[in-house]
C-alpha cells in the first residue's frame, strides 16, 4: 500500500483528496490511496508521520506552507527562495521539501502571456503571493504588491491603485481570498474602470469558477483565467515527485 496526503487546517473543502481519489481511480492506481490530516498544530506532523509508516509523501496547504519547514531534513532551492513548501516526499525516513505552486502557477500562465506585459500587481502578500512574485520575476516582469497594510518599498495600498496604476500594470494577479465560495459577491477594490483588452486578470481561486474579480476583467474584454488549472498542474508535480 502506498499512502499520500495533506496536511494542513481545516481541510474541509480541499482539492487535493478529491483530485488525487479520482486520478488513483482513473489510472487503476489500485494501491494507492489520500488521505486528510487535518492537525491543529503543526507539532502534530511528526506523529502524523510516525503513525502513518507507508506514507511516501503529502501536501502541505494553510497554514502550514512555512511552517513545516523546520521539520525539513532537505528543502529545494526554488521552494528555499520563496520559503514556503507545499510538497513533502519521504525517502528513508528524511524529508524533502518542495514547492510545486511555482510550477502550477508557471506553466498555467505562460500561454496567455504577451510580451507588452512588462509589468505586474499582485494583490496580497501572503504565502501564494511569494510563488507567484518569484515566477513573475523570473519572466522579468517587474511586480508591484498591493497590500491592506504595505510595508516594504515594493508594496502600496487599495487607495493607491488609480487608473494610472491599473494603466501600467497589464497583468494583475489577485492571491487574496476575496470573491472565495461563499463570500462570491466579495472582490478586491481596485479601479476596474481603466482595465482594457491588453489586460491580463488571474485569479489563484478556483471556486467559484468565475470570481467576481474575473467577471469585471471578462466585462472589460480582458483575458482571464482562474485558478483550477495551476491547482491541477501542482498536484500533478507533487505525484511525479513522490514517484521519481
Ligand atoms: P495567505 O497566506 O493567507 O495570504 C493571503 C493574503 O491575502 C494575505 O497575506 C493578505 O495580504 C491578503 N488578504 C487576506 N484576507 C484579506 C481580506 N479580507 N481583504 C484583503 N486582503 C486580504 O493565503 P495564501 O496561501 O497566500 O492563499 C491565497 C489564496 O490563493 C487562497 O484563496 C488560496 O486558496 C489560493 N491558492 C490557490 C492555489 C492554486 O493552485 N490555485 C495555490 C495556492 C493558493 P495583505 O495582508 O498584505 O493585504
């Protein structure tokens, strides 16, 4: 038997088990199974993983993504630069760590770039803010974070994103939760008004389909796409890291 999971809380609404049951299904992968580890305390990892002999690896989601780094016998450099991990493969007892929403977020938004997107917002600074900066960095594409309370130099608030902004800025990506099921009427307040065609909105939700976010971009003429495909490419990182 080989056993994967997640790790992270709360988990009620995960992806991962349902994305990962219906791929073992799809593939007759019959001797593998996910499960939830759904742990309040991160310290609960390690009796996770005692408890668990044949576990091969898991994912890591909120609120865990940075803390489980301590934890690590070994971490991947791009996940090291970003520091957070999401992937966790177990080879004889030691742990690796890795960071595949790099790669999700990478390849899902490379066929819709154009090279007169120089410049990029990203609303909200948290854990996915990082991957997403480090992937947009490494396209040279210079990257302003919009933030509730910003703090470093890179960094400026809701009330500063004018239509000059939002002008300059071709690629706006929003890794925040608003506009997340059931909040669905929710959006980031910025000036929707001067988003044109050249615009490209991305969205890491992923339910709803549609954030309200998208829908003002779509309405405006701008490309769009929502998070389901980096969601799917992620996951299927991690299962090639566990299996190589
Ligand atoms: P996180 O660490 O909690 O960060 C979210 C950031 O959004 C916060 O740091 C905060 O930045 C901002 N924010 C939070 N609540 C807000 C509010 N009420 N109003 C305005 N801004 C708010 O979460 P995360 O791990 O980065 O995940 C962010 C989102 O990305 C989640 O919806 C998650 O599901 C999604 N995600 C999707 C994928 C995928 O594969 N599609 C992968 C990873 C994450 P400031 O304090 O600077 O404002």
């Amino acid at each position: 038997m080989k056993q994967y999971g997640l790790v992270g809380h709360p988990l009620d609404h995960s992806f991962s088990k349902q994305f990962f049951t219906d791929k073992f299904i799809r593939e007759n992968l019959t001797n593998c199974t996910y499960k939830n580890f759904d742990i309040k305390d991160i310290s609960q990892v390690k009796t996770v993983v005692n408890n668990t002999p044949e576990l091969m690896g898991f994912n890591v989601t909120i609120p865990y993504k940075e803390q489980i780094i301590p934890y690590l016998h070994k971490i991947d450099s791009e996940a090291a630069e970003v520091g957070a991990v999401n992937t966790v493969k177990i080879t004889n007892g030691k742990w690796t760590g890795y960071n595949t929403d790099i790669y999700g977020f990478k390849q899902s938004l490379k066929p819709f770039l154009e090279i007169s997107q120089e410049r990029a917002l990203i609303l909200g600074t948290g854990g996915a803010s990082k991957a997403v900066y480090y992937v947009l960095n490494s396209l040279n594409i210079n990257c302003l974070f919009v933030s509730r309370t910003p703090k470093k130099d890179n960094e400026i608030s809701y009330n500063d994103v004018n239509e000059y902004v939002i002008r300059n800025h071709q690629i706006i990506v929003n890794t925040t939760p608003i506009g997340t099921f059931p909040k669905i009427d929710e959006k980031p307040e910025i000036c929707y008004n001067e988003i044109t065609s050249k615009h490209l909105l991305y969205d890491l939700i992923y339910n709803p389909d549609e954030t309200q976010f998208l829908k003002e971009g779509r309405k405006k003429g701008a490309t769009t796409i929502n998070g389901l495909q980096m969601l799917k490419i992620q996951a299927e990182k991690s299962w090639k890291i566990w299996n190589e």
